[in-house]
C-alpha cells in the first residue's frame, strides 16, 4: 500500500474517531439532547451510528472526490480544499434549520465543524502536488523553505 492511500485511510479512521468522540462528548459530557425535526416526521434523536455513518460515508466521498481531482485538475487540493469548506458551511445549514433546541444546534455544528477540520485536514496532509514526487500539506511547505 502507497504512503498516500495509507495516510487516506488514517485520515478516514481519525475522522470516524473524532465524529464518535464528538458525539459522546456533547450527549454524555454535556447532556446536550441531539433532537432534530424533519418537515412531515415526529422529532427524532441524532444517533451514535448515525453520526459514525455519516463520518464515514462523506470522508469516504472526500476521498473519491480528492482522487478524481488529482487526475483531472492541475492543482487538485487548491479544489479539493475549497469544495471541502463549501460542504461544511453547506452541511452546518441542517442543525440550524432542523435542531429542536439551540443546545442541540449547537452540538450538531460542533460535531459538523469537528468531523469537516479532521477530514480537511487529513486529506490536505495526504495528498500529493501534480508533478511532484513530494507530498503536499506542512511537509511541503517546511521542505519548500528548507530549499
């Protein structure tokens, strides 16, 4: 396994982590109620699972997303980076409009900004620049000023 893939795959499992850690730090630590009402449904809680599940299937999207770019795009994390905070600030509209109560609004945005940092974060550090053999993130910019 390649040293990208390797550090895709840690970036996926420490996003999945930090979702699960998020979650039982703002239901059980801070007794927050993660309540949310759909248009035409009953008010339901936010699930453990579901948070874990949907940690993993929008990095998992990351991803894919990250590697369609890198065939395609000439600076692909520029894009990648870029669409990513997109989906963030996109995705912190659903606890503002579906959260029963301001406490569960604002854990589910802390859950969200949680889970759209680490998965950034990963992915940025994961990657590689077209053309180059070194990898992009910190590393790059610390061996660029190193040169």
């Amino acid at each position: 396994m390649s040293r990208i893939r390797r550090n895709r795959h840690v970036a996926v499992a420490v996003t999945v982590g930090v979702a699960a850690l998020s979650w039982v730090l703002v239901t059980r630590l801070a007794g927050v109620n993660l309540t949310v009402k759909f248009p035409h449904s009953s008010p339901s809680a936010v699930a453990f699972g579901a948070v874990v599940a949907a940690a993993a299937t929008t990095t998992m999207a990351g991803w894919v997303l990250l590697a369609v770019l890198e065939r395609f795009v000439p600076r692909p994390l520029v894009t990648w980076r870029w669409l990513a905070a997109a989906v963030v600030l996109l995705s912190l509209g659903l606890p503002v409009a579906f959260a029963t109560t301001f406490a569960a609004a604002t854990g589910l945005i802390a859950i969200h900004l949680a889970v759209g940092v680490t998965a950034s974060a990963g992915f940025s550090l994961s990657g590689t620049n077209v053309g180059e053999d070194r990898p992009a993130g910190i590393p790059a910019r610390l061996a660029r000023r190193s040169a």
